[in-house]
C-alpha cells in the first residue's frame, strides 16, 4: 500500500505524540482501546463504490431486494470494524530472550504474543517494511512468537524503539494497528578484526609458553568436569564406558594466562582497539586459554569460560573512549 | 504489502465456487456463451492450480477479452442497459478467474459475484429466489473472508461460521437501515421495455384457450385487504385490461385515440377500498376490483376503465382503491361505432342469429337477454380441455362443440352482441377470492383468470354480462375446483378439499405474504406510513431515529463480537474433581494447591481411613483421565458417576 511522508515538522510532532501516547517502555504491554488505531484500507474503497452501485440500482429500480443487500453489505462491513478492532484488544506482548551480536549483524528480538482470551486471534503482523515477520495466529489462551530482525550497524547497545501491531482481520477493509514500545535490548559487541591479527603479548613471568598456542598439554591430574571446561580436555573414554566426565587439568604455565590490555594498543584508534581486543578474547576462548581483559576504567581477571566472554566482550560493547 | 501473497488453493476454489453460486440463477437469462466462457476459466483455473501451470500470455487474456466484449454487443446492441451489463460483467469477471493469484483479484471477483447478486434481485424477488440470494451471500462471504486470511487457516467450515457471523451481527444494522433509510423517488434512468421471459398473467390479447393456459397455474396473481368486509362473491369481479378489437380470432386492446383520463363512473352501490398488493407480472395493469372508482396517485387510468401503473410492474407493488361494483361505466357517452365492428365474413351463423335476434326486438336489453337465455339454455360445458376449433372459433363453440373456458364464452358473446349491432367489449381479469382460514387477507390466482364482456346501454353505461357464470353458474360461488369435473387439470390449490398437501403450500404462501407485504412491497409510501405511524414524519427526526437506531445495533454487535472477559472454564473432569474436593473440604480436607490427586488422597486416608477405599478408586480415576491417557467418554462418565456416589459425612 502506498504510505505517504509527512513533512518534517509535522512529522516530528506526530511521532512526539504518538510517543507520548505510548507511554514509557513497558516490561509488557497489553493493548487496549487507547492504543489501538483503526482505519479503512483500498479495499474499503472498492466495496464503498460497490454499496453506491447497488444503491443506484436499487433507487432506479425500486427494488426492496436491493436495498435490502446494499444495506446488509454495508452493515457487515462496520460490523468487521469491531471484529479488526477486536482481535488486537487485549493482546499481551513481552519481550522474549534476546542473544547478543557482533556489530554489522542484524540482531533477533523475540516478542511473545500472548492471548488470554477465550476467542483466537488470527493473522496479527509485527514489525514493518523489512523488520516484518508475516502474520501469525495466536491460539486461544495460549501465545505465539515472533522475531524482530533489527540489524545493529554500531557497537553499543540496541533499543530497537518502538514497532508496530497490525492486523487486517477478518475482511482487510479496515486496519488496526497498534506501537508498542518494550524495555528491552541487546548488547552490540564490536567487531571482531578480520584476517591475521597479531597475537596478544604474553603476561610477564616464565613459562614454557608464549601466548596463543593449542595444544598445551602439561597433564597434571584430573578433576570433575565443571562447567566451561573446554570439551578438548574432557576424557571422552571414560564418559564412553559410562563414567562421569573429568576433566584433565594441565599444568598451566604463566603463559596460558592472557591480558588483553587496551593500553598496549598504541596506533590503533578507539574502535579499531576494541575490534582487536574483540578478536583477541575470542582466539583466547576458541584455544582454550584463561584471558583477562583490561580497559581504562575497567579490568576483568583472567578465567575462560561462555559467561566470562560474554562479560568480556560484554565490557568491550559498553566501553566509552 | 500482504496483498502480494499468493492465494491459497482453497481460497481459488472457494472464489470459483462463491462465483458459479452467483451466477448460477442468471443462467438461463445469459447468453450460453457467457456461461460457457466462466466455467471455461473455472476449469482452467482449478487444472492450472493442481499442475502448478502459470497464467496465459497477456496478448491471449487480451485477445479473449476483447471477443468477450464484442459478444456482448453483438448480442444486445448495446454495453449499456441491465441485460447487457449483466451478461458484461459476467464474461469479465469469469475471465478474471483465470488471473486470480492474490487477494487483490480475488477482491474484485467477489466484488462482482455480490453484483451478479443484486441483478438477480432485480429480475425475481420472491421468497425461494430470496433464500437463495440469502444462502449465495454467504458463500460469497465465506469465499471473501477465506481469500483475504493471512495465515492456513480452520478450513471452509471455519470461514463459513465466520461469515454467518459476520452476517447475523449485522441483521440489526441492516434491519434498521432498511426501515429508516429515505427512499429516494426513481427511476433514475429511463426503465428498460418490457422484456423477455414469459411471465404468467393477463395479456393484452385474448386468443381461443388463452386464459384456460392462464388458468392452469395456481400461482398467486396477487393479494387483497379489504378495510371493511368484503363483498359478496357476485361482485368479485377484478378488472384487468379492456380489449376492443376483434379480428376473426383474437381481441386486442386498441387505445382509443384522443381520449385519456378517467371514465366516468355511474352511481349504484357503496364504495369498497381495499389494498391490493400485486406480483410482478412485467405489464402494466394493475389489477382492482371491477370497476374502481379512486386510487392513489401514481396509477394511471386506461379509457376502457382498468387501472394501469406508469410503468411495467416487476416488483411487488401495493396500492389502495375504492371501487363501485355496482356502478356502471360512462353511462351517458355513447360509445364510437368501432364498437360494433366485426371482420366481415366471419362468423356467419352467429351473425345470422344475431341478425334474427335484432330483427325481432328492437331493445338493446331484450337482446342481451335473449343472448344470455342462449348460453343458459343450450347445452354449454365449461371445461379446461375442449376440442380445438383451428377454423371456426365462434361459430364452431356456438353451434357445435359448445364446450369451452371463459375465453371461448366471452369472445362468442361479445361476437353475437356486436353482430346484433349492440356495442361490447372484452374484459380480461380475475373472478373470485379464496381466504385461508388463519389469514387475514385473500388471495386471487391465475387460476382465477377470467374474461367477461361488457354492453353499452343508453342511460346505463357498460353492463358487465357473463355468459361463463351462465353456462355454469357455480363458477362464481365454487370457483374453479368446484364447477369444473373431476378429471379436469386444475391446479392444486384451486381444487376442492383441504388436504395435507393444500395446507402445507397455504402455510408457505402465508410466508411468502408476509415476504411479499413487508419486505418487498416496502417502498416510500409504505415507509411514510409507517415512520408516521411512529411520530416520526419530518426528515430530521428520522435522520435521529436512525443516528440512534443504527448505534443501537451496532452496540448489539459490539456486544457481541468483543463480549466480557471470559474466565475460562475448566473442563468437565476437572470440574468433578472440584467438587469431589468441595465436599471433603467441608470436613475440613480441601485440596491443597501444591499436592498432586495422590498425596491429596493420602492425606485424607491418613485422616479419614474410612473413606481411604473410595479416595483412592477416585484419585486413580483422575489420574488415569488427566495424564494416563484414558480419557474416554465412558471414563469420564464413570468418574461423574463415582463422584456423585461419593458423599463424605
């Protein structure tokens, strides 16, 4: 359908007013009457030339039959207002679990629909133009999920604002929809530097290594497998004859220990920094490696681990030069 | 946006059906062609859809197109005009089927399905065609509420509960628009001639055996209300239209040049007003009883007396008359010799009696007399099947074969009148009324059709003579059932006797009465009345009374469609299962909401173990229903039924 632009100015103040009308982002949202826009679509249009052709007809003629189908046909048309109307009031919408992305990605946002009535709602569209998901039916007493694709250019973290509810159902005359506006984001990480990269300078003290190397085996003992335990040092043969899973430790020298440190990055500028700070945590964690991460403001001890990148790169995202 | 989503192949059928229920009435009216090139599309259109075929080329689709328009014009001269329009719209639309992908195609197929609707409406409206439009309009509906769902939907069944509901919450909407909506004067363009299919009625010509063809059907010619009582069964005479000229075989009705206007009618008798409500019969006369006096302005009087509409009557029309039977017509202008003009050569042995007649008296009256003492006398039989009479019409019935229907009386008398140089005419109309005992109004058939004849005398006017009712005077008092043989074809209701099939066809006419009297004959007149009746006779107050009106069915439906809040209700084991534990938490042992149906009968053995046993066998069963998979209607029925034996003290 052909959408037109308003002027800037106008638009501006149009957007503070929906803006104000949506209220502060929720936790969730439940749509209600004051939320929910509604009017009529093309469709509407033709039906309305249809009605005005039948009304003619039935005046020209003096034909009872006719009016009597005219006035049905449009009867039924206002009725599918409250019925368009009907299936966005009440819906409930949460924002689902949300996985972090690399800037340049576009980043999921899943938003639950939930439905507590009793009657289904059928054929609700989130989201718009290239965010928009295809419409979906949400069952009786039950709930349904959809995705926002938001793409993330820049590092930080991503609100992706407001979207919107829609619905054409039942006849497409008329269209409600709603904004919604959840509190809920994800945190961009930078980057990661492309193509070789130079390895990250190795912790002072000795030690038989010298930074990012695979294969360090010192076996020293075995302990119970705890969780973040790269799988590599699981002993696989064990868990095959149907032990427990253990873990090998290695006797780590000084040099398995790394700190990726944002001062030794002299010649880089702010961002090119994190980007390679970014691809250093994650070499460190594909090899199996403890890393610490130091930022002006902020250091990370060294550890390995999903929740201990997460945090470091967590931290490379929020950093502010 | 959506609308360049495919369509569903269910939604395509659904179209194509929703199209050919539209069409399907109008089949006999279009031209064959027209019929073939839709179901031509339909066909291409499901066998393309099954092999996944994609659309012809654009210069065919153009090509068909256009020979679809030129057939049209081809055959109606014109693209303009309602028979035309129709079949256009048809061909177009049948065409689109093959195009149809997208909700948008599919829009503008419905679309014009609801138009083939009305036109059907504006060539029959009585009761079955009424029904079927109802039931096409929910198919057409269901079709547009399938071709516009987003997502895979419940199936046909579930968008046609959609649209019945649609529909039924917009009944009070329409209901109040149609009783308060104006009804602006028409036409708006010219009406179109006369046309096409043979319709029963009284035409404008009276051939041998014509009205015995009329007679046969049992179809309502039209009702009647009478605002005092009725009159008795000698004067039930209705007036149709009047025919003067005579060629040998056939009467025809020759407007009288130069005179219009109404006839005057002479003194006698007491005026009778009663509302006629007409069907359709596409000609222009409107049918009262004989002969009438006043009547409502927009009807026309034609000089032979009868009463005639502007134009021709296709839908149900209602109007109200004071008659005078009694009263005779023009009783003081004597009437032109065309009167009196017979082909010459025909005929020669009525006018050989005639002439005897003539000779021998020289009073009007007295020949009339001696004209109807004929037909008493002479061993006339009124029948529906006489042997047919190719040559001699007149005098073949009068001197051999004497056995006819009223056509036959009527023209042979009017035949001898004339001959004996007192001038007649030929009225066509109806004789006879027949009222159902649990109704309030009377009904005419065609198989009342009935022709008399009216002689001019000086100082009286137009005397009605009916040489039928002499020939078989139980016509008038019997009606056609009774003065007719048993063997004779008369049509059902028109028959003697009450049997079960004659009351159940009465019942269903009452429903097409009231059809016919509040629906379709529901035009501005009627609807000024009734507003009027209500207090409400200036504009802007119906203008308010339909602002509020129409808000008061839309909050019907509003109820409806978004109702309260529902608490959802638990499903029937459960609810057993509250009420197993209600009654035990009157001993104090209500189910707790963290323990399963198990612990929940521990505790209460634990508590009670006189009903350990029972809590068991109960707490198995709910168990077995909810999660064991046994949940069956004989399962439940027993649970219900351990559940009410179940009484804790």
């Amino acid at each position: 359908m052909a959408r037109f632009r308003l002027p800037g100015a106008l638009r501006r103040r149009l957007d503070g007013w929906i803006a104000r009308r949506m209220g502060e982002p929720r936790a969730q949202t439940r749509l209600d009457h004051r939320r929910i826009y509604i009017l009529p679509t093309g469709a509407a249009a033709a039906l309305v030339l249809l009605l005005a052709g039948l009304l003619l007809l039935a005046i020209n003629y003096r034909n009872a039959l006719v009016y009597l189908l005219a006035f049905w046909l449009a009867a039924a048309a206002v009725v599918a207002i409250l019925h368009t109307f009907r299936n966005l009031a009440g819906l409930r919408l949460r924002p689902g679990p949300v996985a972090p992305v690399f800037a340049g990605d576009t980043a999921r946002f899943r938003v639950t629909l939930e439905n507590p009535d009793a009657r289904p709602r059928l054929a609700v569209t989130v989201g718009e133009g290239a965010a928009e998901t295809g419409a979906v039916d949400v069952p009786a007493r039950g709930s349904a999920e959809r995705v926002l694709a938001v793409p993330a250019p820049e590092r930080g973290w991503l609100d992706p604002g407001p979207f919107r509810v829609t619905t054409r159902f039942p006849a497409g005359l008329f269209r409600a929809w709603s904004w919604v506006r959840l509190d809920w984001g994800v945190a961009v990480y930078p980057r990661p530097e492309a193509g070789p990269v130079p390895a990250p300078p190795a912790e002072t003290g000795s030690g038989s290594g010298s930074g990012a190397g695979p294969g360090q085996e010192d076996f020293a003992g075995l302990r119970r497998y705890r969780a973040g335990d790269p799988l590599r040092h699981v002993v696989w043969r064990l868990v095959a004859r149907g032990g427990e899973p253990l873990t090998k430790e290695l006797a780590g020298g000084a040099g398995e220990r790394l700190w990726l440190d944002y001062q030794v990055l002299e010649g880089l500028g702010p961002e090119a920094r994190l980007s390679r700070l970014c691809r250093w945590v994650l070499d460190a964690e594909r090899a199996g490696l403890a890393y610490g991460l130091a930022l002006p403001g902020t250091a990370i001890p060294p550890a390995r681990g999903e929740r201990h990148r997460h945090r470091c790169l967590a931290a490379l995202a929020a950093y502010r030069p | 946006m959506s609308s360049a989503q495919p369509l569903s192949r269910p939604a395509a059928r659904g179209v194509v059906i929703a199209l050919a229920a539209a069409l399907l009435p109008q089949l006999g009216r279009l031209p064959w062609w027209v019929a073939a090139l839709v179901a031509g599309a339909a066909a291409w259109r499901l066998w393309a859809d099954r092999r996944g075929q994609g659309l012809p080329p654009r210069s065919v689709r153009a090509g068909v197109t256009a020979a679809a328009i030129a057939g049209v014009v081809w055959e109606y001269g014109t693209l303009v005009g309602l028979e035309a329009g129709t079949a256009l719209v048809s061909a177009l639309i049948g065409l689109k089927l093959v195009e149809v992908r997208s909700p948008r195609h599919a829009r503008v197929v419905i679309l014009g399905a609801y138009f083939l609707l009305a036109a059907e409406a504006l060539h029959r409206q009585d009761l079955p065609v009424a029904l079927y439009l109802g039931a096409a309009l929910w198919l057409v509906t269901g079709a547009w509420l399938a071709a516009e769902r987003e997502t895979p939907d419940g199936g046909p069944l579930a968008h046609g509960r959609a649209a019945a509901a649609l529909l039924g919450q917009a009944l009070p909407l329409a209901a109040v628009l149609f009783l308060l909506f104006p009804r602006l004067p028409g036409p708006l363009w010219g009406m179109p001639e006369e046309s096409g299919p043979a319709v029963t009625g009284l035409s404008d010509r009276l051939e041998p055996g014509a009205i015995g063809e009329l007679a046969r059907s049992d179809a309502v010619a039209f009702r009647v209300t009478f605002a005092e009582g009725e009159p008795p069964p000698g004067q039930r005479y209705w007036r149709g239209p009047v025919l003067t000229a005579f060629d040998g075989r056939r009467w025809t009705r020759r407007e009288e040049q130069g005179r219009g206007g109404k006839p005057a009618v002479g003194s006698g008798g007491d005026g009778v007003r009663h509302t006629v409500t007409l069907q359709p019969h596409h000609r222009r006369w409107l049918l009262a009883l004989d002969p009438p006096r006043e009547a409502a302005d927009g009807v026309q009087w034609a000089p032979g007396g009868n009463l005639l509409a502007e134009g021709p009557v296709r839908e149900v029309r209602r109007y109200t008359v004071v008659s005078q039977p009694g009263a005779r017509l023009e009783p003081e202008r004597r009437p032109p010799g065309a009167f009196t003009d017979l082909p010459p050569g025909a005929h020669p042995r009525a006018r050989e009696l005639a002439g005897r007649w003539r000779g021998q008296s020289a009073d009007d009256g007295a020949i009339i007399e001696r004209a109807l003492a004929f037909f008493r006398e002479q061993d006339f039989t009124y029948t529906l099947t006489p042997p047919p009479l190719p040559e001699r019409p007149v005098d073949g019935f009068l001197f051999e074969t004497r056995a006819g229907f009223c056509g036959h009386f009527a023209s042979s008398l009017a035949v001898l009148l004339r001959a004996a140089e007192v001038p007649a005419r030929v009225v066509t109309g109806y004789l006879g009324a027949e009222r159902r005992p649990e109704q309030d109004h009377w009904v005419v058939r065609q198989s009342h059709a009935h022709a008399w004849v009216e002689a001019w005398l000086p100082g009286e006017g137009w005397r009605r003579l009916d040489p039928t009712t002499a020939a078989a005077p139980q016509r008038v008092t019997e009606g056609l059932g009774g003065s007719l043989a048993g063997d004779e074809p008369v049509p059902l209701m028109a028959r003697e006797g009450d049997g079960w099939l004659k009351g159940l066809r009465g019942r269903w006419e009452a429903l097409e009465a009231a059809w016919d009297q509040w629906v379709l004959a529901f035009d501005a007149r009627r609807q000024d009345s009734l507003l009027e009746g209500w207090g409400l006779g200036d504009w802007r107050w119906r203008a308010v009374a339909l602002g509020f009106g129409g808000l008061l069915a839309l909050g019907l439906a509003a109820s409806w469609v978004l109702g309260g809040p529902r608490r959802p209700r638990p499903d029937p084991v459960r609810r057993e299962w509250d009420r197993m534990g209600r009654r035990l938490g009157r001993l104090g042992l209500s189910p707790r909401p963290d323990e399963g149906p198990r612990d929940y009968a521990a505790r209460v053995a634990a508590a009670r173990p006189e009903l350990a046993a029972a809590m068991d066998d109960l707490a198995e069963r709910y168990v077995a229903l909810r999660y064991g998979g046994g949940d069956t209607r004989r399962g439940r029925a027993a649970f219900r039924r351990a559940v009410r034996r179940f009484r804790p003290r």
